[in-house]
C-alpha cells in the first residue's frame, strides 16, 4: 500500500496538492475525509471528529 504524508502548519504540502490545516479541519473535512477514505477503519475513529471539531471550536 502506498503511504501519503502530508506535513501541516508550514505549507509544504501545498505544493504536492495536500490541503493548509484550515483546509484540512473545515466544516466539510469529515465528510471529504469519509468519501476519500470511507473503507478505512481510522476514518471513523472518533478522535478523528475530536479533532475537527476542537481545532473548530477555537477559530
């Protein structure tokens, strides 16, 4: 399986077409997250939504 690492924070995966972390943690990023990588178990996992919704709630 090929592995995608994408560095956050400083913008050096814009580039290479990865998203900013704004990007990344929009309101619409779990359900991009959930039809690019539905069939993943870590999708669902709910420190995923945690996340999102922490980095949100301090914007």
């Amino acid at each position: 399986m090929n592995k995608i690492v994408w560095i956050l924070g400083a913008g050096f995966s814009k580039p290479l077409g990865g998203p900013l972390l704004t990007e990344l943690l929009s309101p619409g990023s779990m359900d991009i997250l959930q039809a690019a990588f539905g069939s993943h178990s870590w999708v669902n996992h709910p420190s995923i939504a945690a996340t999102v919704d922490l980095y949100r709630a301090h914007l």
